[in-house]
C-alpha cells in the first residue's frame, strides 16, 4: 500500500479545497511547464532564434500535447525532476524537421522554476482575497460588541486593565492588513539555460526573457535565480507570516476559552470521549498547531536556502518537499480560522 | 479538488512500500484503537472492576466491530480526534446493558497514544531489520574492492591521505551498528484516563496496566505520559538518528561523484533535459534531501515536546502533522539508499 | 566564574568590532531607554498632557541622570525586564513634586521595544554600508580578470558548461543588490501603555506618537505592535538573508577551493597540526557556519512569533536571546566575507 | 568594542556559576587538550611507538606548561581551530631531539573532539547530581501538601477534574528520573589522524586507545567518529530533553500563576513599571524562554549533523557555536528551576 503524508486522518485538516491546493499537483506542474515552453517557443519566433513557422507548430503542438502521466512519474522518479521525460515526449510528439528548434536555450530549472513562480503567484493573490475576508469578517465581529463589554488585557498571563472587545480584535487586524502592504510583488520568470547564462540566447535575452514574462504573468528577471532563492524565500516567509498572525488569533482563543477566564466561546466544540460537560476548543487548537507545522517548514526552507555552485539537485528536491506543505498548510489555517471565527463568541470574563 | 501533502509528483519519493508507510494509515490507527479497547475491556474484567461477562461479550463485540469511516473522519474533524466518535459507534453497536463497561476508566488520549506506540513499535522494529539488511549490503560492497583501490581522505575539503574503500565504507557502517544498539527498547502503554490519576481504576492499575500491556506488547508505565513525551521524543529522535546516517552516506556519494573527483558513480543517473553528457546522482540527491526533510520534522517535534497543563490539544495535533511524516521519510530514506548503494561503483579518483 | 555565549575561543569568530555589536550593549539599551523618556515627557508637555515646566525638568533630570548598573543588574534579573528598576532609579533622581508626571502612559515593553527598534534601525543602515562595500570589493575582483578565464558551472554537483569568473561574481552580487532594495524601512515606535490601548495619553496618543517617532528618528505607529511582531521579524528575516548570500558565497568558495578543482585559491588558509601541506580555507568555512548559525537563530525566532494575550513574558525573553545573537553573528559574517574576498584568488582549474 | 552573544544585560541570565560554565572556558578547553597530549606521549611510551625516555619527558614538558594565550588566539582564528598553534607551541617548548616524538600521530580533530568528551562527560556528571537534587526538591515540596488541596486537571485548556498537588508534582518528577536513566553512559575517546585511519599507531591502535581512554576516563572506541557525530548528538540530546522537561514545569506554573487560575505563586515576582499591583512570574518565564532557546540551538545542531568526507570545517565550526550554547543555558534552566521552585506555593484555585 502506498503512503502520502498527511494521508487519510489527517488529511482532513490539511485538505484545502481552494484553487490553492491544486496548485501543486502533478497536472497544474506539468501544464504550466507547457506554457513556458510555449512562451519560449514564442518569445524566440519573434527574436528570429528559431524560425517563426517553426514557433507556430510548436505552440500548436503544445496545444494539443496530452502527457503520458505514467511515463513521467517514471520518469520524474528516474532523473529527479520531471522536465527531461516531459521534454522529450512533446519531442517526440513534434515533426521531427522541427525539433532542434525546441526547448531552444533552456533546461530542467527554467522550466520548474518558472512554473513554481506561476502558481505561487496565483496563491498569492488568493491568499491576499481571502487575508481581505477575514479582515472583513473580524470587522463584522468587532462591530457585534459594544464596548460596554469589557475584557481583560493580560500581560505576562497576569491581569492588566480591561480593554474591549474591539480592541482586542484591532489588535489581531493590524498584522492582518499589513500583509496586504508588505505581500510580494515581485514574481521574477526563470530563465538561465544549462549554467544560468542563457548563452544559446545571446544578446536575444532580455527580449526573450521580457516577451515571455509577459506572456505569462510574471516578471522580466535581472538574472537568473536558479541559485539565488531570495524571490522565494520571500514568498515563503510571507506565507509564514500569514501562519503566525492567524496562530496569534489562534492562540488568544484558547487563552480566553479557558474555564477560568470565559471570555471566548466556540460553537460547534468537540466532545470527549469520557468527560460530557467538556466542549473543546478544537478549531483553535487546529489554527494553532498548523501555525506551528508551517512555522516547522519555513525553518527547513530557511536552512535550505544555500544552493551550491550553479544548480543544487538537492536543496532543489527539498524545496519541493517543504514549499508546497507551507503554501497549502497556510490555506487551510486561513479555512480553519474563518470557521473558528464564525463559531466565536464573546462574554465578560468570570472575574 | 483536494490535496495532500506529498502528492502527485512529490508523492513518489515519499512512497515507502512496505508495512511502514501503512501504520499510518487511519485504518492502522482505528484498528490498535479498537486493540486497546478489548485489551481494557479483558484486563478490566479479570480484576474485577467490570463483570467477565461484559468484558466477554465488549471483546466480542469489538472482533464483530465495522467502523462507519464516514462518520469516523466527520467525528475527527468536529473533536479534534477520532476516539470520541469512535468510542460513541462501538457503544451503540453495545447491548444497551453493557455499555457502562466500555471504555471505562479509559480517555480519548489513551486509545490514541497507545495506538501510536503499538505503531512505532512496529516501525522500530521493521527499521532495525532494514538497519541490518543496508549493513549487510555495505560489508558486501566493501568486499568488491581490493585494499589496492585508493580513494583520498578529504578532510576541510581538501584532500588529506588516501583511504581505502573498505575504510570509507567502515566509517559509514559504525553509526548504523550503533543505531541497533540504541534502538528504542520501551513503549510504554499509555493509561491515564481524564485526568491522568486513572481513578477510576483505582488501586488496580497497576495490575490493569500490566496486564494491558502485555496483550499489546507493550511496557507497563510507571506514569502515564500524556504530557510527558519523552518516550515519544526518545524514538523519534531515534528514526532522524536513522535519516542523519543516511544523509552522510548520501553527502559522500555526491562529493565522489564530483565530474573532478570520479571516485563513485551512481549508475541509472538521471539525465538533463539540456546536457545529454551528463549524468546526474539523483538517488543520492534524493537521499539528502529526505534526510534535511526529516531534520526539519524532527526540530519541528522538539519544539512541540512541551505540553501544558494535563494535556495539550495543540501539541497533540502537531504531533500528529509531524511525526508520521518523520517515520515514513526515514522509511523512504532506507529504501532510497539501498537503491542509491544498487548503483553505486568506486573507482579509482582522477587525481 | 561566570560565563557568556560565546566566549573565549569562539568569541573571536563572533567579534564585531563595528558599531553594531556595540548596539546590544546593556549601555546602548539603557541610553535608548532614557532617550524614549525624555521624547514621551517633551511630547506630553507640547501635548499639554504634563505641564512643559516638568516635561523640562524631566528632560534635563535625564540629561544628568548616571544610572547604578549594578542596581539595574539586579532589578533586571528580578523582574526580568531592565525598565521597572531604570524607571525607580530615574523617578527617585526627580524632585518629588514632578514624579507623577515622569512616564506618564508608559510601560516597560514601551521603553524595550522601542529602544530595540531605535539600535535596530542603525544596524540596518550600518549593514547597508557594508553591503554596498562589499558589492563594490566583488566588482573590483570581477575586473582583476579576463573573460579568458573560464571557470566550470557545476550543476547537481557536475560540469556543466563553462563560465566566467565575472558571471560567478554576478550570480553572487545579484541578491546583495536586491537585499539594498528589500531593506526595512518601517521602524516604528512602540507606545502602548500598561494594556497597549494607552489610555492615559487618550486623545493625544497620534500627536504624542507622532511626536516622538520623530525626535527618537522613527515611524509613527498606526497601532501598537507589542503581541504583533511582524515589525521585528520582518527585519530579522531581512538579517538572515543577508547571512544566507553570504553563505552562498562561501559555499561556492569551499567547492571551487577543493583539491581536485582547484578554481579559487585563499591566501592565509589555516594550517594542519598534522599535514603541513594542507592550506584549509577557515575564513570560509567560517562564513558557512555564521550563515547556518543564523539560520538556527532566525528559526528560533520564527517559533517564538506568537505571542499570547497583551504581553507575553516569555516570548519576549526569547526574542532577547535570540535576536541579538543574529544581529551580531550576521555582522561579523559580513567582516568575515569582507575577509575572505581580500584573500581570494581564481584560477583556471584543474580539468 | 567588543562582544559577545549574551553579554551584559542577558548576561545574567545565562550566568551559570557551577563548574558547567566553566566548562567551555578556553582555558578548560586547552587544559583537557594538554591532558590528550600527555595521555597520547604516555601511551605510545608503553607501546614502544616512541622511545619511553621521551615519552616521560614530553609528559613532564606538557605539566611545566604554559600557555602563550595571545598567540593562541591568533592561531585560533587564522587556523580556524586551536590545536596547530598549540601543537607549535609545545613542541617549540621541547627539546629538539624528542620533537618528531610528540603529537605523533595525532590531528587537530583529536585533540579538540576528545577535550570536548572529557569536558561533556563532566557537564553530564554534574547535571545528573543537579536532577537529583531537583527531584528531591520536587519531593520535599510535594510533602508540604495534604491531599486535601485540590488543584484542576486541565486538559486541552479545560478543567477536566480535581488533581492533587502531589499527583501534579508526580508529573513533572516522571521526566525527571527518566533522565536519570538515560543519561548518556559512553563518553569516547576520538583518534583518528589525519584522516581517521590513525595509520602512524597501526597495529597498536587498540592498545593506545585503550590506555589513553583510561588515564582520561573515556571510553575506547570501536573506531574514530569524527564525521560520526552520534556520540555528540546523542549527548545534545539528552541536554535539551533537561531543558523540556524544566520547561514544562515553568509553562505549567505560567498557566497556574495566571490571575483567574489563582493555583499557584511566585514568591519575588518581579514588578510592572506601570501597574503596582502586579506580580509577574518572572523566574517561570525565563525558564520557558530558556527551554526554547535550548531546543532551538538543539536544532540547529541537528540540522549540522551530517558531516561530509572525512572531516567537515564547517560542521564543526557550527557545533562549537550551538552546543556549549545549549549546555550552559541547561545549566542556567536547572538553577532557574531551583529558584522558581524555591518561591513556589500552591492554592487552592480560584474556581
């Protein structure tokens, strides 16, 4: 039997039923590895590099390429990427007078690399729509307490002086509306070729590269980045951020839920299997430990951030582990907090 | 659509087809929830604190028990975890006149660490067999290769003194004998019921406690350790142990199969999409990666190794985000780097 | 005897002799917190929320005030927090009838997170010199040689193809250049009160703020952001970035300095107790290892980002341990690199 | 200026004025290398690998001694390790005739890894007699209260029923005595030579390990574990295991302290500059902030396990980093522990 992690019970809490999960299958990967070469195919037809005849029957052959799937999970497994089998069933599917002209200039990275970008970004832009509806939402909670009801500000777990709800809830919304300033803009196409110079392209560069991210949404690149992560990582960490500021709302549930405190109650609360009169805080609980399991990834990418030399076959492979289990964890403790959310409500504490 | 982490593409690296990658499969876990309970039920009933005839016809019932998995997966969502719907099926497939027996004394807590113990265990003992295989497939390795084949010692990332294969060989085989000898050697059931105090159980835990113990193979505790997870940490620190050894190997193969050094070869390398020439380590790649895949887990656990209170929900939850992921990369790293060491040829180094 | 991190032998490696490891020096903090003081008195004086005679004699109180560092020592240690005992000090040094006015709507985290932010800012402007210096030291090196010179791009640990030794450059300069365009620019004062709401500055706080943010050289705050640390961790990401370009380029240092490539030379490599040949290139390794040991502390920081409640105690005290050694460490990398670069030479390889 | 992580204001709280800290002082370190020389000159004496004459006066040379500590720091820094100017120093302070007899055989690695094991075993020595200490005061503590105070179960941050003072100390004592259990029993002596194969003592390998082990008080090793970094980890293990285990009795009276809880108190709590009326647990939270500082220097040492070839400089430069780091910060959470417990009372809760 076969295993994936996060496979069957817990599966459940990391399913993210969005367009952002299935960014990271194997079929939204492959076709926007289609596109770039598509946009390469292009983007060199007009520079003149490969005959514009020869860029319109690639493109249509792009069209209608429909990937062995089987093939290339063998292949993927075989070369530790999936480009080279990808790369040489659409050869293979192509006039043979016309393949020297394909995949003209680039190589594994290029491909990967920009299809990653792309999807990132479309995470990205979900991720800012549905960071908006949760501010949105917490304003409409905020707005359901007068401030007559008061709670209490706790510092270093002690008591303070009572602050109200809408206070409290400013003080979740604050980092909330920040990641709408600070989300990333920059979402750059890779292109290097097999060293990152990009020789076969010449003087054509920077034409290619600015027809082709246009073509596909991204960014013209100064330089390759093949082994300059920066772009990444500041999209990872971004997303962390987003973990963390959700862990935070997370967190200050629990703390109110608490028996003593009564400050907060969720709705919809788990039961236990021996104690009838608990009502667990179960959604807070999940927001928090996934705040905490993306927390783990972003650490591993972090330390994953130094590739050597000019393309590291290994940093790479573990990006891939670790990326796409941030990028789809922070969608689903966005789920988890909205639900969370519209369970919450709030009293004038015990004391 | 849905997702999971490791899917599609990524999934095949992961993928551990043996009896390892399937305890943690919500079967598996159902399935020793469902042992605990019977082992409870008889323990309970020979010392008397339920009639034998209830704890007769609950092992029964439980042999006859068919999970609505359904509900089960909708029940885990709501409560956080699976044993309050779990518990809740069993009784009602219960004659009503029996039901007070089941599941007493017992909590949800209980059922799931005791599952997972019972699940390690086994995974401890199928890596030690795999442990043992990879040393025998060293000592073979080595003895293809006379004392007269040289390789260079590198030390500081310079060459030092030459070192033969047998000796580089050794160097990798000591931390595998010494994981066999530091294999973890106690998996202790868990029983604390609500509270952990057990009270329920009263003056007989400890016969019920060692009796349970026995039935699933386990070590009767001296505590119960619902927030102490020392055993936990001990074993998982035991399988990154596992992945760090791995890692090494897969480090050296990398830096010997260098273009400049050709002290190894990985034949079945990968191929470029761009460079038909060369011939990339992929399973060695591979099998870093993985081992900087479970580091990340592992830290990601040690961070979690604090419980508050009697017991905690989120750290409970990461655990279970984090730990099968950490168990079944080490079992994908063993297979990895058997099948890296299938490939692998010494030669003498180009200098 | 006591002892500190770092000390002794390892303390070298960690020296910054620049301003910046000045910056976390009990004397720098205080000397901040006593500027916060003084800009919270002349703001309420203009703000009329003190009279401007005592918001005057306030100010010139702190001019003369010499703190009793050994009391502030042992204050600190008891409430685990310098300002309680500071503020003592600097009240009692006051003529009795103007004490009342003296930190009027402060709170400890006020003074500690804003002098934070206060050393901050100039690390980061220290750090931007060094930057730029050292981008300008890699331009230089990138004209010490031809285009002739070809090195080789390794990709996945292979000869790829060739290139030259002013690409190599370019790839390493490329996110230098990028982190002067991604520097922080938002460094905000941090003023909350007792429970963040600063309720006796009332009416007045974005006047005071305002006010103050300005003499201090920092943001106005739009809100408080004493559990929000988004602010911090945003230039903590920034450090640890540079930290990881740096250690790209030591990374490439080590690979181009093996033996058997041969491609970079380091003048002053460490000699061998053992093997007078050796020449081993420490000021690289040495850059590999800071880069990774900020990493640990950046992921330790990332963990610690969630803080509970008002106020947390804990995470705070964390951020204490963690963020300075990052600074630092990330400050002597640069000195480091700066090092390394002055001794580096390239060579044709050996293949 | 010059500086150093955790220097003055967080000084103290790393401050461990046991004969731990001491531990990682250079001048420990240099002893305990000094004492391998002698061992090694002693050794290969009764072995006939050198004359015996010059075995005892190398013997009496390293007890005359000293030190040139500016010209080892220098050496420290451009050799990236101590032993090559130390080695120079002895060896400059024999008689020329005996010079080839000392340090014969032996690299740097040896010295500074068997000095650390020495040192180590020491650290673990004094931790196990500080746990024991502890767990008494744990006991004596306990028996300060009758069954009739009743403190709440909390579990999954909801009371669940009563425990008793002495059930809740029973808790925290478990981890604690396990520890002594699994105190780390084999401190190995490394010898390795150049490149780990020790060729110079040839067939007298286990004779000479075996004796210098003794007049150390190591164990011999099967083989040389210079890339083998178990032994190390196995040990840094054990040390964050402390740090969690304190951890959890700090995060466990943070809940208790908590106003609405009311169950326990800090005598000494530390002070609010801005609200008298609180008391904050100070000691508890900085036994929190040191657990998570251990784990995370306890990860970044993970992540630094794999070391490549034969001998990593970089590895081994960022083990110097993390690891004395993570042992006196155990050292200063065992006294922290003490403290806080010496302030502790309970009560009955508030609810």
């Amino acid at each position: 039997m076969s295993y994936s992690l996060g496979s069957d019970a817990m599966l459940n809490l990391f399913t993210d039923d969005s367009i952002m999960g299935e960014q990271f299958s194997f079929s939204a990967d492959l076709s926007a590895m289609i596109d770039f070469e598509r946009a390469l195919a292009r983007a060199e037809g007009s520079a003149g590099l490969i005959s514009s005849d020869h860029a319109g029957r690639i493109a249509e052959a792009l069209d209608a390429f429909e990937p062995d799937y089987e093939a290339l999970r063998a292949g993927f497994l075989k070369d530790g990427a999936a480009p080279p089998s990808l790369v040489a069933q659409i050869r293979q599917a192509l006039d043979p007078d016309i393949r020297s002209s394909f995949h003209f200039g680039g190589t594994s990275q290029d491909l990967m690399d920009t299809s990653l970008m792309v999807r990132l970004k479309r995470c990205v832009a979900l991720s800012t729509t549905r960071l908006k509806a949760l501010d949105d939402r917490l304003a409409l909670l905020a707005d359901c307490y007068s401030d007559e009801l008061k709670l209490q500000a706790r510092t270093r777990m002690q008591i303070a002086l009572p602050i109200s709800v809408r206070e409290k809830i400013r003080n979740w919304r604050t980092p909330i509306s920040r990641l709408s300033t600070t989300k990333p803009t920059s979402f750059p196409l890779q292109l290097g070729g097999p060293e990152g110079e990009a020789r076969k392209l010449g003087a054509h560069y920077a034409e290619i590269a600015g027809a082709m991210a246009e073509m596909l949404g991204l960014d013209a690149p100064e330089n390759h980045w093949q082994t300059d992560r920066q772009p990444l990582m500041g999209i990872a960490f971004w997303f962390s951020q987003i973990a963390s500021a959700m862990g935070k709302i997370g967190q200050d549930v629990l703390f109110m839920c608490q028996s003593e405190v009564g400050e907060a109650r969720l709705a919809g609360g788990g039961s236990s299997s021996a104690m009838p009169h608990k009502q667990n805080p179960v959604r807070a609980e999940i927001v928090v430990a996934l705040a905490r399991y993306c927390q783990t990834q972003m650490n591993g990418l972090n330390t994953a951030s130094i590739h050597e030399n000019e393309r590291s076959g290994t940093a790479w492979t573990l990006e891939w582990m670790l990326l796409p289990a941030l990028v789809v964890a922070t969608g689903s403790i966005l789920s988890n907090t909205t639900e969370m959310l519209d369970g919450l409500t709030f009293a004038e504490g015990r004391d």
